[in-house]
C-alpha cells in the first residue's frame, strides 16, 4: 500500500486557489483557456500552477482541460448538468472508473450509544489527504468519524462526537489515521481494501448514508433522487439535513450530492473543499482511463 508521504499536502490557502482555476476552466472549457489564463486566476505564475495541479490532480491542467472540453462539446443543450458533473458522472461509471472502495456500514447499537461508549476504545489522529488534513477516529468496528480541518483548523462537529462517546478509551494514535487516509486515496484497483464505518444516526439519516454509499458513489445524484430511492419522494428537506450530519466525510459521499439544476449547492466543509473533490475524482479517473492504453502500448512495444 502507497504511504501516507505520497499524499499530496494541500492546506486552505492552496485549495481557494485550486478550486478558483477548477471553477474557471470548468465555465470555460468549450472556450479551451491558455495554461496563462487558468494560472492568472490562481495568482500563481505558469510554470507554478502547472506543477502544484500535477502534484495534486496526478495529471496535467492540459489533460484536465481537454477532458472537460470533450465533455462540453458532447453535452447536449437541454442537459442542465454542469461540465464537472457529467465529467465525473462519466468517470465514475465508464471504463475508467474509478475502484471500488468496497464501503460497508455498521450501525451503532442502541446500547453502546446509550453507554456512550463504556468498554470501547477508539483511536484518533489527524492525516495530510489530498483536501488539506482530516480528523479520522475508528474502533475496532470501523470507522466511526472523518472531518476535513476548517479554516480555523476546526473539525466539525469533532467536539459533540466526543462528547457523545465521553465514557469510551480513548487513544491518540496517528499511524493508525495515515494508513486510513492512504488505504482511501492511494490503493490501487488490486489491493482496494474493504472499508467498514461504524457510525451513530437515526433511522432516517442512516437509510439516506445507505442510499448514498448505493447510489452515491456512481454517480452524481439530487436531494430529490435521494429522497425517492428510500421511498420518501416529499422530504427533501430531511434528507438534505441527513446529507449534512454525515459523520464520515468523503467515503459516504455526500459531496457528490448536488442541487436538482446541476447547481454545486452546499457543503460542510466548504464548496471550495468540495468543488475540489469533484475534480480531483475526474482527475483520477481521466488517469484509470488512460493506464489501459499506455499498458497495451508497453505490451505492442515488448513484442515487436
């Protein structure tokens, strides 16, 4: 497994700037921009910008350019989606998706909350990700909470989660942390690993995280869409207020839940943080689509 040291570090200052340029580009992708003018957004020089979105994307801001334009071009007029949406819509379910992270949830039980964690230990750390740090804390039934530092340096509601298990051990344990951060965005399609959370909500908010682990990670999807695929067509709005109590962000992908017209919408840890994710998973998935070519390119070569 890849170590946590291949993690892209990336703090509040260089994700305004990453996504302002993932903004821009995605407005302007059928107008096909200069590497200068998408820079020119970020206040970074060229060759700057080139290398830090390398760094952190994987690939070039040409090749991400390029993508989204094909992208633009392909779309129809009536399609109301936004250019990174049916980019990654496409990623995500094309030949070049991204792996499967095998996701399982596991409720908390009525008992174990109501101890608040009385005979549990749950081990916590902070991790470098490629969307600034996180603070991820696990039991030995999952993981059980992951929040993206704020610009105060913040962790959501990182407070009301311990108190809410004040009677459990708890145990500072950053090893533990990286090598969560890195099994989630560093494994490779053959040693995916099988991820499991183990989290706390009501009855409602856990069929919505289900929902979404179902749905979620093909696709983009709508509070409306959500709402309809747990049978509940008229509650957008609780659904909406679910989406936002995730405890676990990223692996029930709640960034990937966007406004009925294809707007970004909102987000817990900014929509800065989270028009970012959406680029970085086309990104990713521009790279899964091109590993197949450049492997067949190899094998033709090695038998000429």
């Amino acid at each position: 497994m890849t170590s946590q040291a291949t993690i892209p570090p990336a703090d509040a200052a260089d994700f305004a700037r990453i996504a302002r340029a993932i903004e821009f580009v995605a407005a302007n992708a059928g107008d096909q921009p200069s590497l200068a003018r998408i820079a020119s957004v970020t206040g970074w020089t060229e060759y700057h910008f080139a290398r830090e979105f390398r760094r952190w994307a994987g690939i070039s801001p040409k090749q991400f350019l390029q993508h989204l334009s094909l992208v633009a071009a392909r779309q129809a007029l009536a399609d109301q989606r936004s250019v990174l949406q049916a980019a990654l819509d496409a990623g995500l379910s094309g030949p070049g998706r991204l792996h499967d992270l095998f996701v399982s949830l596991e409720a908390v039980t009525p008992g174990e909350f109501k101890s608040r964690g009385r005979d549990i230990t749950l081990r916590f750390g902070t991790a470098s990700t490629p969307f600034g740090r996180a603070r991820i804390a696990l039991s030995d039934r999952g993981i059980a909470f992951m929040a993206f530092a704020d610009p105060a340096g913040g962790f959501g509601d990182w407070e009301g989660f311990r108190q809410a298990w004040s009677e459990a051990h708890w145990q500072p344990d950053e090893p533990a942390a990286a090598r969560v951060a890195a099994a989630i965005w560093h494994a490779t399609p053959s040693d995916g690993p099988a991820l499991k959370l183990w989290v706390h909500g009501t009855n409602f908010q856990l069929q919505v995280w289900r929902a979404l682990l179902e749905s979620g990670s093909k696709s983009t999807v709508s509070y409306a869409q959500l709402a309809s695929r747990i049978g509940q067509p008229s509650a957008c709005r609780a659904v909406g207020s679910a989406v936002g109590a995730n405890p676990v962000a990223w692996l029930i992908p709640c960034h990937h839940v966007l406004r009925a017209n294809g707007a970004l919408g909102g987000y817990r840890w900014g929509p800065d943080r989270k028009r970012a994710m959406l680029a970085w998973e086309v990104a990713q998935a521009i790279r899964g689509a091109c590993r197949p070519r450049r492997a067949a390119s190899r094998a033709s070569a090695a038998g000429r």
